[in-house]
C-alpha cells in the first residue's frame, strides 16, 4: 500500500488496512515515521510517504523474489540457533548455525581394486552433517561491522554487506529487533530470553 499511495490521513490508513487494530497501525506509523520512510504534515493532517523514485514501479517490483522466499523460509531455524553476546566495547555479535546432511563417498581399497579388474562392487556412502555458522557484528549504533558465513553463495562473492546471502539477511532481520536491549556484557542470550527481554520482561 505504501508503495502505491503517496498521501493518507489516519483514517484513510484505517479503511485501507481494516484487518488490523488502531494500536497496531499507529505503531507501525510510527516506525516508519521513525525510519524516515514518511514524515507528517501538520497542514493537511496526513502522513506522506516519501518518494523514492520519479517513475511509477512496474508491478514485479512488488512480488516476492527468490532470494526474499529464501530468506522467510530460513527464519525459524535461524531463530532456534540464535545466540547474541555483548563484548567489552559493545559490539553485539550474533550467531546463528544450520545443518545440512551430506552423501560423501566411503573409500574402500579393496572395493576399489575390485573395480579396477573389471568387478562390478557398489559404491558405498555414508551420511555426514555439515555445520555452517552465520555471524554479524553490530557496533553501537547497530550498524554492522563485520560478517561472515560458512555458505558458498556468501564466500564466492565480496564477502562483504554488499552481496549479503540468504542466511545473512535471515540472521539481520531477526536480530535487527534488539539492537536496542540492555544486554549484560559477556552474558549469551538466545533467541526466547531476547524475545521476553524486548516484550519488557
Ligand atoms: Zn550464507
């Protein structure tokens, strides 16, 4: 919707969005209010959104891409492995891991051999789990300062925030939430002690 309209007054807001509550609409005014993404005018009673671009958007712009699926689906196993801890200097460092089972060839000499001379032996395979971790580094201010992730698609590219993978960006939006919580230094949190913590537990 926001990408649509330009200019709405509150009750325009409402009958738009009539699925949802008052108190939830103005939160979330107020957060995109907050994030610069609209500001307020007091002469027409209205939030306008900012516009961003001159043209109008071609309609794909506005359907789910691949890489967005991707990232919703990683979400609620990133949640489940989510560790955060503060350090000395306030940098907030938030981990997150999944697993992936993999085939991989058991060697067998004499299997091998056998082959060789024409045999026919079949190949024997064994499964093993593969660990791959996921980590950003939040200074302060909540703006990162370091990444890294254990997956291809990450470490082909820059390896920097620039070309961000699907694990990175499940990892940012989840932790992106508590930036601004009160964490003891040292102390790791795991993702239901944050989610109580921001509730005002
Ligand atoms: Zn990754």
């Amino acid at each position: 919707m926001l990408k649509t309209k330009r200019v709405l007054n509150f009750e325009q807001i409402k009958e738009e969005l009539k699925n949802f509550r008052e108190d939830h609409l103005k939160a979330g005014i107020g957060m995109i209010l907050r994030r610069g993404e609209a500001y307020y005018d007091p002469i027409i009673n209205s939030i306008r959104f900012r516009k961003l671009l001159n043209i109008p958007l071609p309609k794909r712009l506005y359907e789910r891409t691949d890489l967005e699926k991707k990232v919703l689906g990683l979400i609620n196993s990133t949640k489940t492995n989510l560790t955060l801890t503060c350090n000395k200097k306030s940098e907030i460092l938030v981990e997150s891991f999944s697993e992936t089972q993999m085939r991989i060839r058991v060697r067998n000499k004499r299997a091998e051999r056998l082959r060789r001379y024409g045999y026919r032996v079949e190949q024997e395979y064994r499964m093993r789990t593969k660990r791959k971790k996921t980590s950003i580094t939040f200074d302060q201010d909540g703006q990162i300062i370091k990444l890294k992730c254990g997956c291809r698609e990450f470490n082909e590219g820059p390896r920097n925030i620039s070309a961000p993978c699907s694990d990175i960006l499940a990892l940012y939006i989840i932790s992106i939430n508590f930036m601004n919580l009160p964490f003891e230094i040292g102390k790791k949190y795991n993702y239901a002690q944050l989610e109580a913590m921001a509730a005002g537990d």
